[in-house]
C-alpha cells in the first residue's frame, strides 16, 4: 500500500522553475519578424497597357486614370483600370469635327454651286468622320442632296480601310469578370511612357488597348472539362494571354479528367488525350505558323485524341494540339490564346481539370 503523503505528492503537477532565456541571436531574429509584419504592405502600382491607335500604331504604357466609366444602358460603371483587360473603343469625332461635318452635309442641298462643292471637298477631306453623315445624307428626301451624296460616299468608301468603315458607336469592355458594352467616359487618357513621360492620349486616335498584366510568364491556368470540354467544340476558355506573330510560345499542362464520370476512376485522360478519336470535328490542322499538311504529333488520323488539350489564336484561329507540352520558336499569327478540352468519345461530358501555364515572349 503506497502512503498517503507519497500518492498526494504524486497527484500534484511538478513545479516548473523560470523559462530559459533567448539567446541573443533567437531575440534579434524575433524582433526582425515583429517589424516585417508591422511594415505596411506595398500596393501595386498603376497598370501597364499596350495602346494600339487608328492608323495602326502602338505603344506601351502605364495608366495613370484610377477608375473608368463606362455608361452603359443600365447605367453607369466605375470601374477600376486594374480590373480592365481590353478595351475596344467605338466611333469617336475628334473634337469640334462633328458639327464642322452636318455642316458640310448641310451644304450639298445649298442654293449656290459654290457652296455644295466646298461642302463635298470638306467632306472627303474628314474621310472616316463624315462616313455616317453621308450615308444618312445618301437617303434623305433632298434629290439634289442625295445626287451628291451617293457618288461622294463611293469616293470615301474608297479612302477608308474596311475595318474602319463600319466603325460600332459603342466601346466593347472586357474585365476579369465581364464583358460590356457602353461608352468609356474620357476625353483624354492620361498616361506615363518611357519614351515620352507622362502625356494625354486623345481617346478618338486610340482604337483599343489592352493590359500587359495578363501575360506574365508561368502564368498558371485552370481549364474545367465541365466547361471547356463539352460536346460540340462549342465553350473555348478565354485564357486572357494575347500572343504575336513573332513571339515564341511554351505551354505546359497537367492533370487528369474523367470521361466516362458513370464509373469514376474507369476511363481517364491526361492532357495528351487518349487513343481514341474526339467526335465532332473535322480531321485537320497544324499549329498557328506550320505549312499545310504537316501531321502534328499527338494526333491520330489527323484527328484529335478525345481528352486532349486543344488550341488557337483568335476567335476564328484554326484549332492545333496543345497536349501535355506545346512549344513553337515563332507563333505564326496573332490574337488572344484560347483552349479547349477536346471531347469524350463516349459522347458525354468529362469532369476535372487540366492545369496549364503558358509563357510567351521567351
């Protein structure tokens, strides 16, 4: 039988004698981390676009406006320019040639020869500007106006690229999240270069411009085949990375998908697809920039492998083979990247996700 006096002092907690001291060094270190957390953390700085204008040129820049409005009709947005991945901007009038053009377009109808033959030398002098008033003049009640303006809008037609000819009168804005459109609010567009410094760029010379944050090299992307590898080749993931015709291309993918979800695990791909045929589309194609009839690695039959990552630059740009690794010297063409999961052969659609980074420009 163990003593009372033993089993109490068993019972209590052992004392504890004072904590040991930091050594110098521990103390100095502790102290550095304190500081580190208590430095207020740097805010990113105004973003970095390329301005691309009417007659063809571009520049890169930083914007220095914080916030952009766009009226749209269901009213305003403000919307930070950090948030802002492209814009493209509408029909614009230089300021004061909107009046100087109805004017002139009133002109044609006038009294003296004199007077209606300035008016249409004016006219042609604005080219693109008085495009939109001399359609509207073409149809008017007036006969003299109309004989006048008819021939005089062939002449235009003429002078004006075609891209400009049916310039829209609304600004198309694309952010990380949506895309609207509506009127971007600006009279000027205040900016800092590094061949100019800072500078006002007229918004009617601009004809879009696009931030440069997207394009960061390793970028890492998630492509959901729930979303972007439906049936019908129909949902391509806009990535948000703009490529040039002389830039170089490296794309890398990860992952697994499920095909067949029914029997989970059963009947999977990676991003190089699987050995059979993805239905629903056409056998064809090369990457952007390869000769005709070049056989890409990675397909069967020069026909897509279902589950395989897919391509293309541009809207309208030709699918390619992108797989588990793409890498091309020279892109060949321009555009916006998008990609696609190329179908399940089973005629139903994949879940999971492919990770991809791509890097361009290197």
């Amino acid at each position: 039988m163990i003593p009372l006096l033993v089993a109490v002092a068993f019972a209590q907690p052992p004392v504890e004698g004072p904590p040991p001291k930091d050594p110098p060094a521990a103390k100095e270190a502790t102290r550095d981390k304190e500081k580190e957390k208590a430095k207020p953390k740097a805010e990113a700085g105004p973003p970095e676009f390329e301005v691309q204008f009417v007659d063809g040129g571009n520049i890169r820049v930083v914007i220095l406006e914080p916030m952009a409005t766009v009226t749209t009709r269901f009213g305003k947005l403000e919307i930070p320019f950090t948030e802002l991945k492209k814009v493209d901007l509408g029909f614009r009038y230089p300021a004061g040639v909107e009046a100087k053009v109805s004017e002139a377009v009133a002109k044609l109808g006038a009294p003296a020869f004199r007077d209606r033959e300035e008016a249409e030398k004016e006219l042609l002098g604005h080219k693109e500007y008085a495009l939109s008033a001399v359609r509207k003049a073409a149809k008017s009640g007036d006969p003299e106006v109309v004989r006048r303006a008819e021939p005089l809008l062939k002449k235009l037609l003429s002078q004006v690229p075609e891209d400009r000819q049916h310039a829209k009168d609304y600004d198309l804005v694309e952010t990380n999240d949506f895309t609207v459109k509506g009127r971007l609010e600006l009279p000027g567009l205040k900016v800092k270069t590094k061949q100019f410094g800072d500078a006002t760029l007229r918004v009617d010379e601009v004809k879009a411009f696009r931030t440069l944050a997207t394009v960061v090299a390793g970028t890492e992307i998630t492509v959901n085949a729930g979303q972007y590898g439906r049936q019908g080749w129909q949902m391509w993931m806009d990535t948000g990375v703009d490529v040039k015709a002389d830039e170089a291309v490296d794309i890398s993918a990860s992952g697994t998908i499920d095909q067949w979800p029914q029997e989970p695990g059963k009947y999977t791909s990676g991003p190089g697809g699987t050995a059979a045929v993805a239905p629903g589309f056409p056998p064809v194609m090369n990457a952007p920039g390869m000769p005709n009839g070049v056989v890409m690695r990675g397909m069967a039959n020069r026909q897509f492998q279902s589950g395989m990552l897919v391509g293309k630059v541009g809207p309208a740009g030709l699918p390619f083979p992108v797989g588990a690794e793409f890498k091309q010297a020279r892109a060949g063409v321009g555009g916006r990247l998008f990609l696609l999961i190329a179908p399940s052969n089973w005629g139903n659609d994949s879940t999971g996700t492919y990770k991809v980074k791509v890097k361009v420009g290197e």
